[in-house]
C-alpha cells in the first residue's frame, strides 16, 4: 500500500509538471502571437468615398498578405479602421483620440485627401505614433515638420509639370483655371500651375474659386471662361464631378480640351461618360515593374481591378509600416519612425524604388507619370 502511495504520488507531481509546463507554454505563444494594431484612416461615407474604398482595399490586401506571410514579426497585424472624409472633418480628432489611446495603435495608415490629414497629423505627431499617409501633398508640412508623419503618395509637381509640358507641346498659350475649393489639395496643385505656366509659356487668363466640392451646375463659371477664350481649362474632377462637368463644357460648345490630374481617371466615369472624357486629358502615374502581379492579387481578392493609383500608395503605406516593425521587433514609437524614414529602395507597386526624403515624402523620378486620355471607351496613354 505504501509503495502504491508514493507510485500515484510520483504520477499526480508529474501530471501537475507537464500541466504547468504546458501552461508556461501555451502563455509564451499567447504573447508572441498577440496582434499589432494598426490604424486606418479612409473616405467611407460622404465626399470621397469611391476613392476611400479603393484605399481600404488596397491596405487589406496588404494586411493580408503580410498575415499569410507570417506576420510582422511573428505578430498578426489588425488593422482598425475608421471613417473621415472632407465632409466630416468634425470627427477627425476624436478618432485620432480613439485609434491613439483606446485602439493602442502602433501607427496609422491614412488619410483620402489632405484635409482629414491635416486634423490627425498633430494629433499623431504629438502621441508619436508614426503616420503614413496614402494621398497626401506637401501642404501638410507646410508650417510644421511633424517627424511621424511620412506619405507615399506621388510627389504631384512632377505630375503637374508632365501636364504643363504637354500643355506647351499642343501650344496652348491661354488656360483658365477652376478651384472647386480653395483649400487642401485643390488650392496646392491650382498654386503650383499658377506660380509655374509660366515656364511653359502658358498665361492664366480666369482663376475662379467655386469654393464648394460638391458643385454640380458648372455653367456660369464656364460661361465666363469662355468669353475669354482660353485654349485649354484646367480642373481637378473626381467621381461625382467629372461627367457633370465635361457634360456642361459639351452643352456650352467650349470646344477646348479640358487639363486634370489622376483624380480624372475614373472608372466609374468611364463607364457613364466615356465619350466626353474623350476631351480630357490628365496627368497619371505609370505603371510599376509589380503592378500587373498586385492588379493580379487584387482582382482575385475583390473580382475588380484597383480603379485609382492610391489604392497602391495605400498598400505600399502598410507593407512599409511592416517592414519597420520586422526591423523594431514590433516597438512602436520614435524605434518605428526612424525604422520607416530610413526606408531606402524598397521596391513597391506604387514606384519601383520607394525611399522618403529628408521631410517625409516619397523621393518621385521625373518621368514617373504620364499624360492619358480616353479612347474608345478606355484609358490611353497619349505621351
């Protein structure tokens, strides 16, 4: 009976081990398998949203893959999304708040447009959460460096230069420019041309500020226009304002090309006006080296091909992000900045060669875009 005793003894104390063992174990993977939040900024609702879903795509399909792959280092990554749009500029704070100090994120990927941007960089900045924006123009460091905040967006001077360089080669002397909005992104590229067609031998002869995004009846402003006789109008359409717009220009009989940015590329136009985007002609980034596997991936994942160049940016904002918490085994903060402005080369689908320069922003190679049009219902390179 003792030896039975001290037999069962010896099998409870090794049962409570490997109980215990297992438990250490099983909180060891627990830890290193927890995720890493990361925030996602995009246009769902209101202005901007076409553009917006597309850019939340394009990070999903990052996450994705980063998750198939393994991780960021061993961890899961989760993005958080939120929604903010230039319309809704009032919640832009109070999410910053939310991703910062509820989500705990480790960065954040975002925003659509400049204005959004504009509310959260600060915020982010002072939190020092690295931010990488998708979509945004130098405006945002304007009057403050903000060492967090980085964009891989296109840099859009050497777009606009493309676009005046072809303005010059069609001999275009006379341009008058429209501003749906003086602010953000609208006023910086209408300042550019205004402060640079002058290079190109070009004159502005009407600058007018609409000031409302959402305009929809475009005829007085073009009447206007018109009596000077311009060669050529320059505007930054989008969705819901392109094919109202090149349906006004028709109906007015301003039998004059009509000048824009990537923005015009729009599919959903394509599809309801294509034989008045015959008049347009808009600067638009070329495709990488890795587009045609991304544009692979992504029809694959959402039966649809990516419908604006942000949706890359946005995807290359995450598999960057990535790469800093590789290199700082998954710290955030001021390791992860410095992880993320060192980026040198990485070869994205947005560019072949992505590396920031000394304020943040993606260094872009003058011949990175080119001048498209539409043909025969589709989009065509016509320099």
């Amino acid at each position: 009976m003792k030896n039975n005793r001290i037999f069962f003894a010896v099998i409870v104390v090794v049962v409570v081990v490997i109980i215990i063992v297992k438990s250490v174990s099983t909180t060891k993977t627990q830890t290193t398998q927890q995720s890493i939040s990361i925030g996602g900024v995009f246009a769902l609702t209101g202005l901007g949203a076409s553009q917006g879903e597309e850019e939340l795509k394009g990070a999903k399909l990052a996450i994705d893959e980063i998750n198939a792959a393994g991780g960021a280092g061993g961890r899961q990554l989760k993005l958080v999304v939120e929604d903010v749009s230039l319309d809704k500029l009032n919640v832009a704070a109070s999410v910053a708040s939310k991703l910062i100090d509820v989500d705990k994120v480790s960065a954040i990927v975002g925003t659509t447009w400049d204005e959004p941007a504009q509310v959260i960089v600060p915020i982010a900045d002072k939190a020092k959460v690295p931010m990488v924006g998708q979509d945004q123009t130098r405006l945002i460091k304007k009057d403050n460096p903000y060492s967090y905040f980085f964009t891989t967006w296109y840099r859009d001077e050497v777009g606009i230069d493309h676009l005046l360089a072809y303005a010059k080669s069609k001999g275009f002397k006379k341009i008058g420019v429209l501003r749906p909005v003086a602010g953000g992104y609208y006023q910086y590229v209408s300042d550019y041309i205004n402060q640079n067609v002058s290079k190109y031998g070009i004159t502005i002869i009407d600058d007018i500020n609409i000031n409302n995004p959402e305009v929809s009846d475009f005829r007085s402003y073009l009447t206007n226009i018109k009596a000077d006789k311009p060669d050529a109008i320059f505007v930054v359409l989008n969705g819901f304002t392109e094919c109202p717009f090149l349906k006004q220009v028709s109906d007015l009989k301003l039998n004059v090309p009509v000048l824009s940015v990537e923005s015009a590329g729009d599919y959903p136009s394509l599809g309801q006006c294509a034989n008045l985007m015959q008049n347009i002609y808009f600067s638009y980034p070329k495709e990488s080296s890795k587009y045609s596997a991304f544009a692979t991936a992504f029809q694959a994942k959402y039966s649809s091909q990516p419908e604006t160049p942000s949706v890359m940016t946005a995807y290359d904002a995450v598999k960057i992000i990535a790469k800093g918490l590789e290199t700082t085994n998954g710290v955030g903060g001021a390791a992860l900045r410095d992880a993320i402005k060192t980026t040198s080369d990485y070869k994205g689908v947005s560019l072949d060669s992505i590396s920031f320069d000394e304020m943040g922003y993606v260094i872009t190679p003058n011949d990175a875009f080119e001048v498209r049009t539409v043909r025969n219902s589709k989009f065509v390179t016509v320099q």
